[in-house]
C-alpha cells in the first residue's frame, strides 16, 4: 500500500471524513478522474493498481494499494473496511475479473458497487463480444446482493487522442466511416456522474445512460479541432479493409471484430441517441466536444 495525496495507508486521502471508497481501474480513463473527484470532496479512497509506480508517474491519487484483478487476496484486502466500490474492467476476454472483485465486496460487507458498463448494452443488434461481456457483467452486479448501480456511458471523447499523433506531425485525422455520428462523452462527465453516485443517497438500483449533448461524426471533430488549434486539418476516410488490419495488429481477433461491427452499428444511426443522464445526476448540461479539444488541445500540438 503506497500513501498519496497527503495521506498515509491507513489516513484518509484529501482529508476530512467522506466515504470510503475503492476503485477499481483507478489507472484508467474514468477511474483516474474519478479518484481526483472523491479526494478532493474529503473521500478516503483507495486505488488499486498492479503497478503502484506506474500509477504514481500517471499522477493517480488517493491511497494507492497494489492488487490484481486475478488476486482473490489482493482484492480481500484492497475491500476491507471500505463502504464503496466503483468497478471499472476492461478486458473482455477476462469476465472472471468481475466476478472475482464482486465476490471479495461482497465478504467485505461494501454497502454499495457501481459499475462502469457501456450504453451499447441496450441495443439490441449488438451481440459482439464487449457488448455481451458488459452484459454479463451487469448481471453480476445486479445479482450480487449488494446495492448496485450501473453506468452506461457512449463512447469517450479522448478517443479522439489516438489522432494526436497524426495531427501533430501531418495535420490529418484519419477514421473509418468519417460521417457516421456518435452521441460521445465527455470521460470527465462520467467522472462526475460517479462520484457524485459514489457519495450520495439515492442511487441504488438505477442505470444511469450518460452521453453528450448531441451526437458528432469524426469529420465534424476535424473541424472543431482544427478551430481550437487554429491551424488547417484535414480528413481522410479510412477504408474499412485498412481499419481491419490496423485493429487486428493491435489486437486480438474478437476484440478487433467487435470493433468493426461497432463501426457498422454506427453508420446504420444505432449511437445517435442523446440521454439525460449526465444532467440527471449532477445537475448540469454535459460537455460538448469543442468543450473537451479546448481542455486537451495541448496533446495535439
């Protein structure tokens, strides 16, 4: 256990007397956010990481606690004395890791489980592998005996930083099916969404569908970028047989499908839908894409 933030391995991360909570993928997009979230309203948090170090260097905070999702006594420990539990996972090919950090709340007597899922869940044409996982898992949360809610956010805007490299070195965006639009959020929103479930009454049971304020296509995104940079970019169509092939180097070959057939999904409208959820539980409007290229406009050069 490493202390951060100010705290030791038993203190309370950012001081005051909030909730207790875990998270779980605190390295990740989301949980990193949200762990800044909880300590700074006063949470003691604590952020499991298989590389305590690395999680250090990444600028994660709260109380850093070395775990393994494939570690039943890493996570016994890691849940111990904690009221809360924000669940985030992201391998498809692994749904035992659900089960396992479910399994050691549940002993460890944690009042509350949020799980991060996705909004494709609802949709009833998506049957590819993360689709279906995410399903699976949100049963598990529902059927564990504790009081749960899930998230169901569309895509994040940051994916958007895979372009980064693109922008910088040749001005150019490049993406497989550029006027396919995508009602994307904002990974802060979801962030705030969190906490503020993690930390309040009234949660438990619901499933909160959390995207932006209209849905966008990456030839729009060009567009906006090329405003906050103010510099010209342009866009170029990626075919979906170069899509396939530059997916299926990256990864394994039921992940890489899934991708596509996500693509396919949004091209036939199935991600154009806006939902309420963001302003539901916090109070206010969700970002728009321009909102987040202003904020992360340094990655692009």
């Amino acid at each position: 256990m490493v202390g951060r933030g100010g705290a030791g391995g038993g203190g309370s991360a950012g001081g005051g007397g909030g909730v207790r909570v875990v998270v779980a993928g605190a390295s990740g997009t989301v949980g990193r956010l949200v762990v800044g979230e909880l300590v700074g309203a006063g949470c003691y948090v604590r952020a499991l990481t298989r590389d305590p170090r690395a999680a250090v260097r990444a600028g994660v905070g709260g109380v850093l606690v070395r775990a393994d999702f494939g570690d039943r006594a890493s996570l016994e420990r890691a849940l111990a004395g904690m009221e809360a539990l924000l669940l985030i996972t992201s391998d498809p090919l692994r749904p035992d890791h659900d089960e396992r950090v479910l399994e050691a709340a549940v002993r460890a007597g944690v009042g509350h489980v949020v799980k991060v899922s996705a909004l494709a869940v609802t949709d009833a044409g998506a049957g590819d592998v993360i689709t279906c996982w995410q399903r699976v898992c949100e049963q598990r949360v529902r059927e564990c005996g504790l009081a749960w809610t899930v998230l169901r956010p569309r895509a994040f805007m940051s994916k958007a930083l895979a372009w980064a490299p693109s922008v910088r070195e040749r001005g150019v965006v490049r993406a497989v099916y550029g006027s396919s639009v995508n009602a994307c959020v904002d990974p802060g929103d979801v962030a705030a969404v969190a906490a503020r479930v993690l930390t309040t009454p009234g949660h438990g049971g619901r499933c909160y569908e959390l995207t932006g304020p209209g849905p966008v296509c990456a030839r729009e995104q060009t567009r906006v970028l090329a405003r906050v940079l103010g510099r010209a970019l342009r866009f170029e169509e990626m075919g979906v047989e170069e899509a396939w092939r530059l997916w299926r180097g990256r990864y394994p070959e039921p992940y890489a499908r899934a991708l596509l057939e996500s693509a396919e999904r949004q091209r036939a409208g199935a991600k154009a839908g806006v939902s309420a959820g963001v302003r539901q539980v916090t109070g206010r409007a969700p970002a728009g894409f321009a909102d987040w290229a202003r904020r992360h406009a340094r990655f692009f050069g």
